[in-house]
C-alpha cells in the first residue's frame, strides 16, 4: 500500500471527480489544494509512478461509440491451466476484465463489441483459442446497466 | 462525434500528457487549438460520450484490497426496485441484470463491491441482502487480476 499524505488524498479526490478541463489544469488543481502547480504536477507523477493512478484521461461510455454489445462469461478452468488461459483471453481486444475468482466457475471475463455478431464471432474464437468445453463455458449477457462508476472516497 | 473527437479520444486514451498545458500537446498534434479541444471535450462529456474525464485509481494501492462479484438471484418483478436499492450502495461499483442460464446459472442481478478486506465486504453485502430482503445470493471474491482495461475504445 502507498503512503499518502492528506494533500494526496485530497488531490486524489479532486482528479477523481472533477478534472477540470482548462488549458492549466494544474495550476487550477494546485490552487484549490493550495501548493504550487510544480508541486501538485510532482506529486501526481509520483502517485502514477506508484500506480495508484493507472491513467488520467476520458472515461468512454463503450454504448456511444458504436460497442453496442456486452457480456459477462465465467468459464471452468483446470487449477494448472488458469495462467495460460487468462494469457489467451486477455490477448483478445474486446476483452476489458478479467479475473480469477473462488468459484467452480473460476475465470471471469467481460467482452464487448459492436453487436451481437460481432460478440458471438469473438465468443466462438475465445472458445476455439483455449479450448474450453461448450458444458464448462457460461454467458451471462447483459440486460440492463443499473450502475457504473468506479469511484472511491479519499477525504471522509 | 465526428472524426476529429474521434482523434482526440483515441490520443487521450493513453493518458493526458504531464505537463502544465496537457490539452496544448495533443492540440498541436491535430492542428487545432487547444481551446477548441476543451470545448469538444466537454460536449462529449454533456453528450455521455466521456462518462467521466479525470482520474482512473487501483484500489489496492490505496487499500482497498478486496473486490466481489456478488451474484443475485431477484424474482422478475422485483429487479427495477433490488437494482435501483443495491446501486444506491456507494461500496457498489457496478450493477447490472444479466440474462440465465438456466438449470445451470440462475443468478440475474449481479454487482461488483469494493473493501478493504474480505470481512469488510462479507459485512456489506449481508447490510444489502437485509435491505432487499434477497436471501439468495453468491459472493465470488477476486483472487487474480488478470486485466482491467476500460471497455470503451477507440481503435
């Protein structure tokens, strides 16, 4: 775990939740935190060099560009073969998540493409690819999104 | 949107540049100001284009190290109101219905839930089982990231 001062967690909040689009935008951000633009850039190099930041930028809603179609597959993987499989699956595009998790149905991944086609198309080849068995592969495709938003509270 | 948002989205997938005039960079690589790059951006964002511009985090840097997949199984004509309570949860990242499989897999609401341990979250989802009133339930802890990219792109 990194260590962050109450400066980092405050400056983690406000590039979380409300990155303001200016052509300064740190000068902005060091002045609500109250430091200099120098020292609020130096600490969100640190923060990204830590990996506590993974990346700042624009998050895309996958439905407005054109990704019209998702799913949620959990396939049953021998206890050996969990690496080289993920390896696989990862190595698709259309892939964002992909995670072990404690279940008979232990790799769990997410696909999105631009339509069912597409998505079936992609779901064929991951299935060819690893090898996984038509009884060992479960998709769970999405109906409707209630919520998404990965965001955390720094400051309490 | 057209083609130069398009640009613009596919250069900031990588990351706005660390610099003191980030938009400036990416402005001069298209040939543009960068006061025009601000102005699409922020139509993107009104748009829901860019569902959020700012900061992607990894949780278990800052301590939260735990992560579920909860799996939930809703009658029918419950989902609109189980789905619209669990979401209200902030511990609740994501939260979609999902179609069954059925006599194999009959779990239809699913949210993902973020803590600082397995305790903790093991805590929270028996505050959103009681809220519910939803008695079947399946918590798949995450033992391995395998990838965790954003499923929006631009290619």
């Amino acid at each position: 775990m990194v260590t962050l001062d109450k400066t980092d967690r405050k400056l983690l909040q406000l590039v979380q939740d409300d990155f303001p689009l200016v052509e300064k935008p740190w000068a902005e951000v060091a002045a609500k935190l109250g430091v200099g633009e120098e020292e609020a850039i130096r600490r969100v190099k640190r923060l990204l060099r830590e990996g506590v930041i993974s990346r700042i930028g624009p998050i895309i809603d996958a439905r407005k560009v054109g990704l019209k179609a998702s799913t949620l597959v959990a396939v049953k993987v021998a206890e050996g073969e969990v690496e080289r499989v993920a390896r696989i699956i990862n190595g698709f595009k259309e892939v964002s998540h992909n995670y072990e998790r404690d279940n008979a149905y232990n790799l769990w991944f997410t696909v999105t493409a631009r339509d069912e086609e597409e998505l079936e198309k992609v779901l064929k080849k991951i299935k060819r690819k690893t090898g996984i068995r038509e009884d060992d592969f479960l998709e769970l495709r999405s109906q409707r999104v209630f919520k998404i938003g990965l965001k955390f509270n720094f400051t309490e | 949107m057209d083609s130069i948002d398009r640009e613009i989205l596919y250069l900031l997938q990588e990351g706005l540049p660390l610099s003191s005039e980030p938009f400036a960079l990416i402005a001069e690589k298209l040939g543009i100001t960068p006061g025009e790059i601000l102005s699409r951006l922020k139509l993107l964002r009104e748009e829901g284009v860019i569902r959020r511009f700012g900061a992607s985090l990894r949780p278990p840097k800052v301590g939260i190290l735990a992560n579920a997949m909860v799996a939930w199984k809703v009658p029918s004509g419950r989902v609109e109101a189980v789905g619209t309570a669990l979401s209200r949860f902030p511990e609740v990242t994501h939260c979609y219905e999902r179609r069954t499989v059925p006599g194999k897999w009959d779990y239809n609401l699913y949210t993902v839930v973020h803590g600082p341990n397995q305790e903790t979250v093991r805590r929270l989802v028996a505050r959103m089982a009681k809220k519910t009133g939803i008695k079947d339930f399946i918590i798949l802890f995450s033992t391995k990231e395998f990838k965790r990219a954003s499923a929006g792109r631009i290619t």
